[in-house]
C-alpha cells in the first residue's frame, strides 16, 4: 500500500493518497472504471481480513453502483446496505449500494465502504432497526472506526479522523440543499454529536 496522509484545515480534514492497484474481480465489475475497481478490491480484501477477525462465514456482501434517482442525484458520496442480492451477487449476505461518488476517491471509498459494513457486521438488517434508525447509523459510525483499523489498516487517529471528516461533509451537503439520497437518519448534525462525543473530539455543525 503506498503512502498517504491526512491532516487537519480550519474546515475538516483534508485527505491524499495514490491510487491503489490491487488486482481482482469484484461483484458488477463491468460497470466501474479502473480506479473505482481497485477501490473495490481494495475493499473486498479488507472485508474478508474484518470477518476473519469477527469469525463471521463467508463472503462479505458485495459492491453496486445504484441506478435510484435519489441515489444517483444525491450530491454527495452516499450507500447503503441491503440484504436484496441480484443475479451476479447470488452466494453474498448482501450489497453495499452506492453512488460514483462514494468511490472517486480512496479514503472516500474506505469511509463510505467501512460504514455500510459496520450495518452488516452489527446485523442492523436484520429488523431492530426500523424504530431506532437514528442510533443504529450512529452505532455504525463509531463501529467503523475498528473497521478502518482491522480491515484498511488505518492507526487509530487517522480512523477517527476519516470518519469525521466524511461525516462533516455530510452534513455541509445537506446544509447547502443537497439531496441526501436513501437510507439517511435525517439528522446529520446529531450523528457528528455523538461521533465526536464517542471518540472525545470536539464538534461543531455550523
């Protein structure tokens, strides 16, 4: 893995790093470009060494780009994670749906990736989430901060680091108006809270 680096600005994080050449055939190959693909197998190596670790069988769920309109027009990287698999994704637990944004970039692709696994590995599909939807996305927020270390192999700090800046980011989209895609809590600000009270960091929504 080569190099990279992350550090503060007045406005969040800023983040680099070369793109990642990993070889591979992901699930939907045929619709990613070069890049996008080896943020994919970057991914898929990642999720398999994560559910080594947690001793969860089998394959991790898989990686789609989503053709929703609210998906596609949303004006930020955006996902989610359903348990509905398609033809090509016959043998996965599930998918992982995104957008090409979600994967323009590779702590952009860990971020969004990292979390939408942590809604797998914590079972959030399985039903206890649909009263709670709130406090299970802000459950896989800090649950992918492990994530990002076990899987991506990030330290500690740049973990939590990346995931506060995906989240800040977040929340600036919806602050400009737009759109927010599926599967969102709806409450952007309150999720940045709770990270940054979860991992004693100081926040701001404005």
């Amino acid at each position: 893995m080569t190099a990279r680096w992350v550090k503060w600005t007045a406005t969040g994080l800023v983040m680099a790093g070369a793109g990642l050449g990993m070889s591979g055939c992901a699930t939907g190959a045929k619709t990613f470009t070069d890049p996008e693909r080896a943020r994919i197998d970057e991914y898929e190596r990642a999720a398999e060494q994560i559910l080594r670790s947690r001793e969860i069988d089998g394959r991790p769920p898989a990686v789609r780009i989503g053709a929703e309109p609210d998906l596609v027009n949303a004006g930020r990287p955006t996902a989610y994670f359903t348990t509905r698999v398609g033809v090509q994704e016959i043998g996965r637990p599930g998918v992982i749906v995104v957008n090409r944004a979600a994967l323009a970039d590779d702590y952009i692709a860990q971020a969004v990736l990292s979390r939408e696994l942590a809604h797998y590995v914590l079972r959030h599909a399985d039903g206890r989430c649909q009263d709670r939807r709130l406090e299970c996305e802000i459950e896989a927020n800090s649950v992918s901060v492990e994530l990002l270390m076990t899987g991506w192999e990030l330290s500690y700090s740049d973990a939590v680091r990346l995931q506060y800046a995906y989240l800040k980011s977040v929340l600036l989209a919806v602050q400009r108006g737009d759109a927010s895609g599926p599967g969102g809590s709806g409450d952007p600000c309150r999720e940045l809270q709770e990270f940054a009270t979860r991992f004693k960091a100081s926040a701001s929504c404005e």
